[in-house]
C-alpha cells in the first residue's frame, strides 16, 4: 500500500458511505465537561454537528449515552464519572429483588430525568441539520439488565421466568412506548425510526433460546404497539454465539433487510462468511470497525481494514462501514484516515483491484482551528 501525507478532496465523489459512534470523544476535542456535554442539549447537538463535520463523516453522529437515559429516568442511580461516558452505578440496581419492581413508578416523558433533554436534542438536531432520520433509545432486554442487574436478569430468566416477563412488559408499556410516543409526537414525525440499541443482548451474555423469547419477541411486541418502523440492534457476541447463522437471522427479525456485523467478531468470522450469508438474503451490510484498533492504530491497519470490507462486501453497493465508537483520546488523525480509506477505497463504481488506487493520508488542522473557522 503506497501511502502519502497529502489530502485528496473526495466530497463530490459518490462513494460507500461511512458513519461512527462518537461521544465522549466529541467531549473531549471540544473540551465539554462530560456532566455539561451529557445535560446541555445545545451544546450536545452543536458539537455532535461539527465533530461529524470535521472528521467529513457521511452520517449524522447524534449518540448520546443511549442506554442510561431511560433507566435513570425510572429512578436507577447513574454516575457521570469525569473523564468517559456517564454509566449505570452497577452495585445499586434498581430492582434489587423482584418485589422492588411493585413499587416502581413509570416515569413521565415530559419531567423524568434526562426524557424531555432527549427530545429537545432530536429537536436541535433537526433544526441545526434540516433532518432526522432516527431516534435512539435502550431495548428492553439491555433496559431490564440495567435496572435488574445482569447476573440477576439471569437469574430472573432461568428460574422466575414469570417475573422476568412480567418486568419486560413494564419496560415496554409503561417506560419505552410513552417516550417513544411522546418523541415523535413533539417532532411532528409520525413515521420517525425509533432505533433502539441492544449490546447486553449478545452471546456469551445470553444463548440464542434467550435472544428468541426475550429480544425477538419484545421487538415485535413494541411494534405492534407502535408500529413497524421500530428496530433493535447493536448486538455483538456473533463469533460466540456458536451458531452464527441462527444469530443472523435473529438480528434480521430485529433489523429486517439488514445486517450489521461489528468488530472483533466479523474479523473473527471472517468477512467472506457474513458476506455470503448476506448475498443469498439480499440484505445491505454494516461492517463495524474494531474501537481498539481505532485508538491504537497504526494508520496503515486501520486503512487495509477498511479496504479489506469494501473489498469483500461493497462491489454491488449494498453496504456502509461504520466505526464502532470512537474512544475519548483517540487521535484525531486515526478517524481521518478511517474516512479517506472509506472515500478513496469505496469511490463507485470500485475498481476491480483496490490495490492499484494510491491512498494519501490527509493532513488536517486541530479541532479547534476548524471550529474557529466555521
């Protein structure tokens, strides 16, 4: 791979497009307190904006702490440790016996916890950017691990599996759908994608019986409820689920017409595997790049990664790469060479041989001058 030190402007180019998770890190290059950036709508929305902006990112990056917000809005203790993402306080659950979870309260969308900020940055993100093309929000089985405990959960599952479903009926009708309504509602956009995100729902961490009767069903569960444009994902553990191909096809039933598939486990099963699991399903494909392969580089392994997936999966179009999340002090020139490696290795139509396009490493300004100039 012959790499160069010069900046290739590849913005009008059509290319496979390519998004990432980034929140604490966003805190970190604007220097935003971790509490303020996670309880100060505007300057959450406002940053998240130029961060997408600065690394040229093809989407939106409009993450949050997505699964805090509605266990702390139930009442679940959460810290917001200085340095990294806001976390649940994981030695005081919620629900710390199962007759705890008679004497919860559903929150109020509109005064419990962090609910209205959630929808007043849906909102923000819609006016600063003209679009919105999704809301996030924690999935009933990561929701329940959060609020019950993990090891409780399991608990709950092998031997009180009434009481288990009984407290993912609560997450679902008294906790998610009154936000989830009450999100589109003061939007205008009743059609919105409500995108919740799963990753306590990923082998080892649970078996595939348990991701049918508690992650699959409750997917439907609230989509009959709401409506079908509600998907859940984010799961992981692929690569140990012992049966990958069951697993994928659980992921579709969540996230129909598509497959996400992340780091470390896609690499692990090999891209070829996912690649021809897709093609006999006809779905698009997102290809998640390893986080710690992010942070720690080098440049030129997280460059062939990219290109080794837009070799394998991007030749008919039908696939993204997406970056799983950006630790805090990852180095800015990392992500940028992520995305060039996307726009100069994805440019469409590909080439047959990738090898044969020069790849330059852009050299771009600090953070902070590219904000003093927008």
């Amino acid at each position: 791979m012959g790499i160069k030190s010069t900046a290739a402007d590849l913005s009008k180019e059509k290319h496979i497009i390519i998004g990432g998770q980034i929140n604490d890190h966003a805190a970190f290059l604007a220097r935003v307190p971790t509490k303020q950036f996670f309880t100060d709508a505007d300057i959450f929305t406002r940053t998240q904006v130029l961060v997408t902006k600065y690394y040229k990112l093809d989407t939106l990056s409009n993450f949050w702490d997505v699964y805090n917000v509605e266990a702390e809005a139930l009442g679940q203790k959460i810290i917001y440790h200085s340095a990294g993402l806001p976390d649940i306080d994981r030695t005081r659950p919620l629900i710390a016996k199962p007759s705890d979870l008679d004497h919860l309260h559903p929150p109020d969308p509109c005064t419990s916890g962090r609910l209205p900020w959630v929808r007043k940055v849906n909102r923000k993100f819609l006016d600063l950017t003209g679009k919105l093309d999704r809301a996030y929000f924690t999935a009933p089985l990561s929701l329940a691990a959060n609020i019950r405990g993990y090891e409780n959960l399991m608990e709950d599952m092998f031997q009180r599996p009434a009481f288990a479903h009984r407290l993912f009926k609560f997450i679902c009708d008294d906790v998610l759908l009154p936000h989830l309504e009450m999100m589109r509602k003061e939007l205008g956009m009743p059609d919105l994608l409500m995108d919740g995100r799963d990753a306590w729902a990923s082998p080892p961490m649970i078996t595939l019986d348990m991701m049918d009767e508690y992650v699959v069903y409750y997917t439907q569960y609230l989509r009959d409820r709401l409506d079908k444009n509600l998907i859940t994902r984010g799961n992981w553990g692929d690569a140990k689920s012992r049966d990958p191909e069951r697993f994928f096809l659980q992921k579709l039933k969540c996230t129909p017409g598509s497959l996400s598939v992340s780091d470390p486990d896609l690499f692990e099963l090999g891209p070829g595997r996912v690649k021809a699991f897709a093609d006999k399903h006809n779905l698009f494909v997102t290809a998640g790049v390893d986080a710690a392969l992010l942070c720690e580089g080098p440049v030129e392994a997280i460059v062939e990664r990219i290109k080794f997936y837009i070799d394998t999966f991007a030749r008919n179009g039908q696939c993204m790469i997406h970056l799983n999340q950006i630790p805090r002090e990852t180095p800015c020139e990392h992500v940028h060479a992520a995305v060039a490696a996307c726009h100069t290795y994805g440019r469409l139509p590909l080439l047959d041989n990738l090898d044969d396009i020069a790849f330059e490493i852009p050299k771009r300004e600090s953070f902070s001058d590219f904000v003093k100039q927008k």
